[in-house]
C-alpha cells in the first residue's frame, strides 16, 4: 500500500508539462457537446493489459473519491508505457527524475476510460488526469495539483509541533458524465505526542475551499461548467492568493479553447497591478511555467495564437520566448512544431519571429 503526502504546493507549475496532440489547433469543444447517458460499472482496462501492466489491484473510482485515502498504485517503470499513456513526458527536463503511478480507473459513457495519475519527483509532485478512448488513446487531459498535501513550513525539533499547508481534495460523480472536484487549502498549526504519533490541528490561520463542476462530452473531451468559492476563513496570503489564481489556469482541461486568452488576460492583469520588479520576481515565472504546458499538451493552438493575436500587444510572446532562453523546454520542439503548421504565412511568421530564441545548440 502506498499513499501520496508530503508533496510541494505549486511545484507541478514549474516542472510538469502536459501532453502534445490535438495538433490542429482548433477547439476540440466544438464537436458534439451532447453528453451521453450511461457508463459501465467497471472500467475497460484492456488497453492496459495490453501493455502488460499488473491491474489486478487498481482502484475502481467510486461517486466519491478522496485523494487522500489509502489506495493500490501500479507503477509505470517502461518508458514506453509512459510515453503511450503520458506523452507529455517525453518534452520533461532530462534533470527532472519522475516516478509515475496510476492511482484509480473509472468507466466513463462512450466507452471512455478514466485514469487518475500520481506524480513524484523528490518531495514535490502532482495528480493528474486523463481520458482514454476504447484502443487507449488519450482524447483530453487535466492537470490537478497537489490534491492531499501536507507541506510543514515550521517545526520543533523534536517535531512534534509545527505549522503546515494544507490541502484536502474530493471527487464526486453527480452523473455518469459529470463531476465536481471540491478543493480545501488551508495553513493551520498542529501537534502530536511524538515524532510519529497521530497529528491533530490546533489552529487554523486561514482557509479557502473551492468546488469546480465538469461535464464530459461524447467525444471524452472534459469542460469546466462553474467554479466558486464555498468557504473563506482568516486572512489569506495576498501572495499565495496571486500565485493561486495563475496555478488554476494550469488546471484548465487540454481540450479548452479559452485557455490562452485567459492567461494573457492575467498576466496583463498582473503587469498592471505590479511594478516591473514584483511581476519579474515571481507572477511572470509562473505565467511562463502555464504556458508552458500549453504549448505541450496544444502547440499549434498556442502558435496560431501568437499568430492571430501579433498586431495586439500582450505579455505572451516575450514569455513564451523566455522558455527557450531558460531551457525549461528544447528550441527543437518549438522547430519541429512550426514546421508541421498549416498556415504558411502564420508558419513564415513564426519562424521570423522566433529564429533567435533559445540556447543555439538545442536545434538539431
């Protein structure tokens, strides 16, 4: 048995891309948005078998699920069964060294697969999502974040008292093809009688819970129908509050064709708001770090943006443009990807635009 803890707040922002399809940039929403009916008590898990994975113990996701529970996980150790069910992780950084787990199964209508996700790398790491078709192709993706974090920010030495973050998360299924996840952060002071004893919370300084609803569509792609803010206590961190609002965008599904305006709109937001040494120290990084994994999981939605949107001035190009500078991602994917656009002139545009980003020697 083997549960998740201890992972760091955010840390998926800096170091976890999502996955590379839907190459032809449109709004994979625009399809049939009729949601089906009915779904299969249990999950098709041919595809994985096929792959050779023992899922014998996989959880099945019930109406309820909370991350936090005890559960079985099946390990991912090939990199090719990675690299089929998670793309995404072929563009990661070579430094960053992954573990990967897949932690539940559930049968969606149409014959689709739900897969929930594990990430560890070092303390930190995330849950992900994704949809699957019959043949075991991913057909949308979701980022969650930390969803049962217990990060200690201080402690005694004995470790016995401290203050902590923490986040609780629970999935519930109102229909076949419906679904809210219920999120709780809060920062709060706790104690135990000894290094290993029980823990109980002692004080709470602040917290926010918040719930999202999302629908399935025939096709497996995820929307997000409403979020809103259920409960607010104490005074939250204006920081934490701002790099809050920008991880959330990360969160949005793959298939949303919304995503990118609503990042740029937050970063001109927040170049706004900020002067140029505060939007430099940290909102800036985390923008580039969502827009990061935009251009994995939808690149050419992503240059067609850069393209349409060229004679309005927006915080997006130079951002995008220091994620070459920094590394965070190979010049050659941006190369690779140019080359398969459709658009000639949007593909000239971009090869102009971008032929001196990036370290030289990661083209080739």
């Amino acid at each position: 048995m083997m549960k998740m803890k201890n992972l760091l707040l955010l840390a998926a922002l800096a170091l976890m891309p999502l996955v590379a399809c839907n190459a032809n940039g449109t709004n994979s929403n625009a399809g049939d948005q009729a949601a089906p009916a009915a779904a299969p008590a249990k999950p098709d898990l041919g595809f994985l078998k096929k792959m050779g994975l023992d899922v014998s113990k996989l959880q099945t996701i019930d109406d309820s699920f909370d991350f936090g529970q005890e559960r079985e996980f099946v390990l991912l150790e090939k990199n090719a069964d990675i690299f089929k069910l998670l793309p995404m992780v072929e563009s990661m950084s070579e430094e960053i060294d992954a573990g990967y787990y897949i932690g539940g199964a559930k049968a969606m209508p149409g014959g689709k697969t739900m897969l929930l996700y594990s990430v560890e790398y070092g303390d930190a790491g995330t849950e992900l999502m994704g949809i699957y078709d019959k043949n075991g192709n991913l057909v949308d993706f979701m980022q969650l974040g930390n969803c049962d974090e217990y990060m200690t920010i201080e402690c005694d030495d004995n470790m016995t008292k401290g203050k902590a973050q923490i986040t609780n998360t629970i999935m519930k299924f109102t229909s076949p093809s419906e679904f809210t996840i219920d999120k709780t952060n809060k920062l709060a002071d706790w104690k135990r009688n000894s290094e290993k004893g029980p823990i109980s919370i002692t004080k709470v300084y602040w917290q926010v819970q918040t719930l999202s609803k999302y629908s399935l569509d025939n096709q497996g792609h995820i929307a997000l129908v409403d979020e809103k803010e259920v409960k607010r206590q104490g005074v939250v961190d204006p920081d934490y509050e701002r790099r809050k609002s920008v991880s959330d965008l990360a969160h949005l599904p793959m298939s949303d064709p919304t995503r990118i305006d609503r990042l740029s709109k937050k970063a001109d937001d927040l170049y706004k708001q900020l002067n140029n040494g505060e939007y430099d120290d940290d909102p800036s990084y985390y923008i580039q770090q969502v827009l990061a994994e935009y251009f994995d999981s939808n690149p050419q939605a992503l240059l067609q943006w850069i393209y349409k949107n060229r004679n309005k001035k927006n915080q997006i190009v130079e951002h995008f443009e220091q994620i070459f500078a920094n590394n965070w991602r190979n010049k050659y994917t941006l190369v690779k990807a140019i080359e398969q656009m459709k658009d000639k002139n949007a593909q000239k545009y971009l090869e102009e635009l971008t032929s001196q980003w990036g370290p030289r020697d990661a083209v080739g």
